[in-house]
C-alpha cells in the first residue's frame, strides 16, 4: 500500500526538480542588484533539499527493515507489505545513487573545462 504522504513528497520533489531546471535553463542572474545574501540562500536552500531528500531515503530504508524484521518475528503483517516495502526503499537509494552520479559527471566536466 502507497503511503500517501509519500505521494506528496514525490510530488513535491518533482516540483522543485522541475524549478530548478526552469531556471537553469533560463540562466544565473549575474546583474549587479544580486546580492551575497540572495546566492547564499540559494544555495542553502539547495543544500536543504539535497539533505532532505537523503534524509527521506534514509527514512524509506529504515522502515523496510523494521517491516522485514517485524515479519521475521511472526508479527502480523502481510508479505506484500514488506515486499513492497523493500522495493520502494530500494528503487529510492538506486534513484539517489544516480542522482550522485550524474552529479559527480557534471562536476568532472566542470573542472575539465578551459579557463
């Protein structure tokens, strides 16, 4: 069964994932009324979602295992559950490590580039 909150935070990500390659493509400000303060926040404001999002997969997992280990001990709780729980958690850490290395690729060919 599908948390709904889940569905929520999925939807959620997906905005801000949409938002941020909006302005991307649309370019960074590099006019002089950009302020430090408007950049720092930026940038936290990126860093806040990039922690967040680990934190939720962090959150994915631990759940699954206290599924598994709960139907493991025999408590009440049906296979299908804990399956689906298992996969969730996995396709989130697999969408993560992805994200990492499309990252990680990104930055490669940042550093690569003449100046």
């Amino acid at each position: 069964m599908i948390n709904p909150t889940s569905a929520v935070n999925i939807e959620s990500m997906l905005s801000q994932i949409r938002q941020y390659q909006a302005q991307a493509s649309e370019g960074v400000n590099l006019s002089p009324d950009a302020t430090v303060d408007n950049q720092s926040v930026g940038v936290s404001g990126f860093a806040d979602s990039i922690k967040s999002a680990v934190q939720e997969v962090n959150a994915t997992q631990q759940t699954s295992k206290a599924l598994k280990t709960a139907y493991e001990r025999g408590d009440d709780i049906p296979l299908t559950d804990v399956v689906m729980s298992m996969q969730k958690s996995s396709l989130a850490f697999e969408a993560t490590l992805q994200i990492r290395n499309k990252v990680l690729k990104a930055y490669e060919e940042i550093m690569n580039m003449p100046v």
